[in-house]
C-alpha cells in the first residue's frame, strides 16, 4: 500500500508541474463543443487533454497518445473513461485509420515534456548528471549513448549541422570523438560548450542535445510521415492544431499545411496548371502564434513554442475562397 501511495504521490507532483503551452490559443482555435471526438497525438500528462474534455464532456471519445510509460501511466489515472495507447504518434495514426475512426480535434504538441527534462535518470537535459539516454519510449533500441559513442565523425556532424543547425558542428563532433568514451549528460555538455562557445547565447550545448534527441527518437521522419495521417483522421470541418519547438519541425508542417491549402502545385513559371491538385485543408492561423512575455516568463519552454492550425475542407460547405 505505502508503495502504490508513494507512486500516486509522484504521478500527482508530476502532473501539478506540467504547464502545457500555448493553451489558450490551442482552446481558442480547437472550441472544443459537447460531444466531439479528440484525438491528443501527444498527451504528455493531459493538461491540454484536461482543459479540452472539460468543454466537450466526452472522455469516452477521446484517444491519448503517449509513449513515454510514466506519462501513459498518469494518463490512465487521469481519464479512465478515454482510451490510452501507448506507441508513437505515426503509429497510433496508422492504427486508428485502419479501424475507420475519424475526429473532430486533433492536437499534436511536440518536443519533450517538462517532467521527461527534468527527470535526470532520462538523460534529456544537460542541466542535471544523467545517463546519456533521451529515449522518449523507453523501450527503444537506440539511445543517445549509441549515438555518441559509436557514430562515426562524419555521421556525427552530418546530424548536428542537419538536425541542429549548430554552426561548429564539425569542431563540435571531433571533439566528440576525441572525448570519448562519455557517459553522462554533464560530461557530454563540458565537451560540447569547449567546441562550440558562444558568448551572450543560449547554452552551447543546447544545439547538439537537440540534434541528438531527434536522431535518437528519429522525430523528423516521424513527423513528415504523421502530419497527412492526422489529416485524413478528421472529419470534414474538424481541426487540426500543431505546436513545435524546432525551426525543422515548423517547417515540415508549414510546407504540407501550405500544399494542401492550394488549388495549384504546379512550379512557379509553368503557364497552365496541369497538376489537377484540389486543396483538402484551409489555414486557420496563416502565421504561426507565438507565447507572449507573460507565459514565457511563467513557463520558459513556450519561448520556442510556434503553432499552427489548419480545418479540413468539408465539400458540401466550402467557404468562398
């Protein structure tokens, strides 16, 4: 019993510092109304979950997704009456498009959770000694200790300057190689912050832990595959809302979101449209929102939070374009 309270105990702490970002503009945009199906592509700990089902009042249709075991685990407390699922949000995606489901809301909120950056023994943040981890599904093969310790130079830089945009990379991944063998995050961090200094900035190493976690978690590839799924999972009228943390991220889904709002996709300088493209999505934010100061200085993860939101095309009620 003194194990499953302490357990609780730790799920409820975890919950009460879980800030979820942008909420506000997710509620405005997303208007959940009594009765709609939410599809939460990214649960985390549910606190866009909590706000969103309070409006519309029907756990029973919603899917949380997660795949971090402790968030799934604070979940199931959370909202017994919806459905949990544990797994990537691609392969979520693909399974309930196989099961013929469809949605009114679906919101994708990407990049690692507070609780995941500030659990030490999960190796995400370079703030506090762990292990060189940064496996949001614990179960997965490749870890950030592969990554630094068994990849070559050249693999090294390739995925610092592509999936980073660190300026140093190649200094930055021979110094990597030279320092080796490195097991905890601070030792990876001291290296990096050598290699890549830069006066008046963020951290130094803020760069290559990001680029190695979405090398590990292989977050792009997953991401470019799992945006046109989740639009074919809402039904005509329903909306879809995305929060990144990485100018890539953004980009991938300004560049669908963009495809898919345009009548042509032919290049610029061919004279007759021959592409016979139709646009299935219509954009609902046509910048992305950004935090204000005030969240920022409550909630320092939301400086780097972009959002964009789309509403799929119902064809028996287009709007006049």
């Amino acid at each position: 019993m003194r194990v499953i309270e302490y357990v609780t105990y730790i799920m409820i702490s975890m919950t009460n510092l879980h800030t979820p970002v942008l909420l506000n503009q997710v509620l405005e945009i997303l208007d959940p109304q009594v009765g709609q199906k939410y599809l939460d592509a990214t649960a985390g700990l549910g606190g866009h979950a909590q706000a969103i089902l309070e409006r519309t009042q029907s756990p029973q249709e919603a899917v949380l997704v997660d795949q971090d075991a402790t968030a799934i685990a604070v979940l199931e407390e959370k909202f017994p009456q919806a459905t949990v699922v544990q797994t990537d949000f691609a392969s979520a995606a693909q399974s309930l498009l196989d099961e013929g489901r469809q949605f009114d809301l679906i919101l994708m909120d990407l990049g690692v959770s507070s609780p995941q950056l500030d659990r030490a023994e999960r190796g995400f943040s370079f703030r506090y000694e762990g292990p060189l981890d940064m496996r949001m599904d614990q179960t997965a093969e490749l870890s950030a200790d592969q990554v630094v310790n068994t990849y070559t130079q050249v693999e090294l830089e390739r995925i610092l300057y592509e999936f980073g945009e660190e300026p140093r990379a190649r200094a930055v991944a021979a110094a990597i190689v030279a320092a080796r063998p490195l097991r905890t995050t601070q030792e990876l961090a001291a290296v990096v912050r050598r290699a890549a200094f830069r006066p008046k900035e963020i951290d130094a190493a803020t760069k290559t832990f990001q680029a190695i976690r979405l090398a590990v978690n292989n977050e792009l590839d997953t991401l470019a595959q799992t945006v046109p799924l989740m639009v074919e999972l809402l039904v005509p009228g329903g909306k879809l809302v995305i929060i990144s943390f990485h100018s890539l991220e953004d980009r991938i889904v300004k560049l669908y979101f963009d495809r898919e709002t345009k009548s042509c996709i032919c290049p610029p300088k061919q004279p007759i449209c021959t592409c016979e493209h139709q646009p299935t999505l219509e954009k609902i934010t046509r910048k992305p929102l950004v935090a204000d100061a005030s969240e920022i200085a409550f909630n320092p993860r939301a400086r780097s939070a972009k959002l964009r939101a789309v509403e799929k095309i119902n064809k028996n009620k287009r709007r006049d374009s």
